[in-house]
C-alpha cells in the first residue's frame, strides 16, 4: 500500500497541472481579439491638434458593431457622409485603429480612451507632426441632409475638416 500512495498522489495532482488560471478576461485590453466594445457609436469630434473645433469644422465618426461605420463631414457648408470599415489591434502598449474609407483611402492611428470611455483619442504622425483629435461620445447628433461622397470624389487640398491623413 505504501508503494501505490506516492502515485496515487501524483495521480491526484497531475489535472490540476494541466488547468488554467486564464478566465478569458483581459481588463488592460477592451474588447480583446482586435474587437474594442467601447468603440461603437456615434462620436463628435471636439478638438484638433489641441484647439477646440465647432461649426463646420466638427465631424463625426459613426462605429458600427460590425466593423463598418459611417464618416460625417462637412465640405464648406456642404454636409456628406462616406462609409467605412475599421478593424483594431493591441499591443502590450498601444491600440491601433484602422479604417478604410470606401473611396479607397484608408489610415491607421494610435487611441486611447478616457478613464470612463466618453473621450477618444487619436493620434497619428503626417508631414513630420504628431497629431491628435479627441471626439466625445454622444447619444445623438443632428446631421443635414447628407450628400453621398462619390469614390471618385476628392476634397481640395486646401481643406482642414478632415479627421485623418489621406483623407
């Protein structure tokens, strides 16, 4: 009997060596698996390069839980809208944000939340500087009528009101 205890015990032990202390929550890591559950909704741009923007100048990024979304904007006084998809990934000290607008261009940029995920901000480098926009979660927002923006379409070089690089 003294001979089978040891391995009886061994035997008893052996699972517990082969369990996992992982329960498939990442807390540092919203929405985890390139999916951010924070991410959906409608958001309002709210500051440019550390200036607070209105008028005209806001726009609006519309996120869908499906990976596409809706880019408001305005050219001049015109109001249009572009769909997009985005995608995600993490990193153990960064997030990044990737979107493909339908007119072929796409961007991609580090963000970041605020402490209760109302304030997102974005952060990419263009011509040498870094920029930063921060948009604001909101329930709603009031949108004209909006022009669809052709994939052929192109915005003057001259204009400010656009939320990213290659845009």
């Amino acid at each position: 009997m003294k001979k089978f205890l040891p391995l009886l015990l061994i035997l008893a032990l052996v699972p517990a060596l082969f369990t996992s202390c992982d329960d498939g929550y990442y807390p540092y890591y919203p929405g985890y698996d390139d999916y951010d559950n924070y991410l959906p909704g409608q958001w309002e741009l709210i500051s440019a390069d550390g200036v607070p923007v209105s008028g005209y100048k806001v726009n609006y990024l519309d996120f869908y839980k499906n990976g596409t979304g809706i880019y408001y904007y305005y050219d001049r006084t015109v109001p249009y809208e572009m769909d997009f998809t985005w995608s995600v990934s993490f990193d153990y000290n960064s997030s990044v944000l990737y979107i493909n607008y339908a007119d072929g261009s796409y961007v991609s940029m580090d963000y970041w939340y605020n402490s209760n995920y109302t304030r997102l901000y974005t952060s990419w480098y263009s011509g040498g500087y870094k920029h930063t926009y921060v948009y604001q979660l909101v329930q709603a927002f009031s949108w004209g009528a909006p022009a669809k923006a052709a994939a052929a379409d192109s915005l003057p070089a001259d204009f400010v009101n656009t939320p990213f690089p290659g845009k």
